[in-house]
C-alpha cells in the first residue's frame, strides 16, 4: 500500500541568515526543496506528498507533481508543529485515520532511498511507528550560566532525531495537537508521541542524511550533488 509525505517548508530560515528562505536557496539550478521532494518522491511506495508553505509565499513554483506523484499544498504556522498539523489535515481522504505517514524535512534534501526502505520496513510493523536517527559521535558537554562546563553527558544511547518519521495519521495528529494544547515547542514529531507515553522505534540511518542550516551545509549537498555527477 502506498503512502504519504508531509514535508513541513514553512520556515522563515531566520537561522541562515539572509532573506532567502532556506528551502528557496538554488542548488544545482533548482531551489533546495526541488532536490528533498525529488528524493522523498522517488521512493516507490511514496504516493504523495502535502508541502506546508508559509503564508504568503511567492516563492513556491506551484509544481503540481514531483516525479510523476501529485503534490498538494497547505498553510503552515508559526512552530513547526503547526505546518506539520495543518499538512497532516489537507492529506487526501484516501489516507485513513490508522494509515502511517512520513514527515520529512524540506531542508533535508540528502535522503537515501536505502534509509527509507530501512524505516518503512521496520516501522511499519511497530506499532507506533519509526524514525530515523544517527548516534552522536561528539562528547556532550552541558554547560553552567557562566559558559563554563558543569558536566560530561555520557553519548552511549544518545541519537540525533533525523527525519522521515513515520506514525500513524491520527494518532500523530492527536499527539502534536495535545503539545500545542500544553504550549510546549516540540521539536520533532517523536516527541510529541512521546509525551503522550509512546515508544516510537529508532531506526539508524546514514550520518549524511543532514540538515541545511547553514551556508556550510549547502556547500557540503553541492559537493554531495558535484561527487554523485
Ligand atoms: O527550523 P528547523 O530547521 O527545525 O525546520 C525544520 C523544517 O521545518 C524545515 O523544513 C522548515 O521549513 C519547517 N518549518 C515549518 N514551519 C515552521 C518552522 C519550520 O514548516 N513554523
């Protein structure tokens, strides 16, 4: 059975600094969000996907498909989870109430189809669902008010949350609507399943799978794109 994607694209990209939006940078001639949605929709068990946009984005070129596989488009809002929410309520009524779908990143253009299998495979027979995930592989330091370092986090059994990440429709749209209630930013979507006392899966996926952040991490997916030819 084929699934959806939800890519939330409707951050402001305050972070990058500049005024271009980071999912709007140019890489390789087309906008960083052309190289995500290609990557995510490639997949054959990828049927679709809703792109949450800002409002008032005139940068969106309005794709209709994406290799062949409609897109649709919604409003997204101020916190993350909000774009994620309103994409989860625009997903086509084919997509039922228990059905999994994937979240993904627009600015995470570096997906390998091999990650994807691994998460689809794994995580639809969990009962909550999966993400993707990488171990940290710096030593974790938590730093005092006065910048100096009060402890030494141990890294064994800490990962850094990638995207996709994958539950089921209704039960991730209850759980960030209940965030949202309690006024707590959640950060991914496993957090908000895990507040309400779920264990998603972690499934380990490649390190390269990053996040453009900053200018750096657009250098290093044009080296990605200039290496793969
Ligand atoms: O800000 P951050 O890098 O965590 O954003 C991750 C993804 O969430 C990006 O693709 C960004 O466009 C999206 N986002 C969103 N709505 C927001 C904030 C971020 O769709 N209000």
């Amino acid at each position: 059975r084929g699934l959806w994607a939800v890519v939330p694209a409707a951050g402001r990209g305050a972070r990058f600094g500049g005024d271009v939006p980071k999912q709007y940078l140019q890489v390789a001639g087309e906008p960083l969000l052309a190289h995500t949605l290609r990557a995510l929709l490639a997949h054959p068990t990828v049927q679709g996907a809703v792109v949450a946009l800002a409002e008032g984005d005139e940068r969106w070129p309005r794709w209709r498909e994406i290799e062949g596989k409609p897109l649709l488009t919604c409003v997204g809002g101020d916190a993350r989870a909000d774009s994620v929410l309103a994409g989860l309520a625009a997903l086509p009524d084919s997509v039922r109430a228990d059905d999994f779908v994937l979240v993904h990143d627009a600015a995470r253009p570096n997906l390998a189809s091999a990650d994807l299998d691994q998460l689809l495979e794994r995580g639809r027979n969990d009962p909550v669902g999966a993400i993707l995930a990488a171990p940290v592989r710096d030593t974790l330091k938590r730093s005092g008010d006065d910048g100096g370092i009060d402890g030494t986090e141990p890294r064994e059994r800490l990962w850094r949350a990638l995207t996709p990440q994958l539950f089921r429709r209704l039960q991730l749209t209850r759980a960030l609507e209940a965030a949202q209630a309690s006024g707590i930013e959640v950060t991914d979507e496993s957090m908000a399943m895990e507040r309400q006392g779920l264990r998603p899966l972690l499934v380990e996926g490649a390190d390269d799978n990053f996040k453009v952040t900053t200018p750096a991490d657009l250098a290093r997916f044009e080296f990605v794109l200039a290496r793969r030819g």
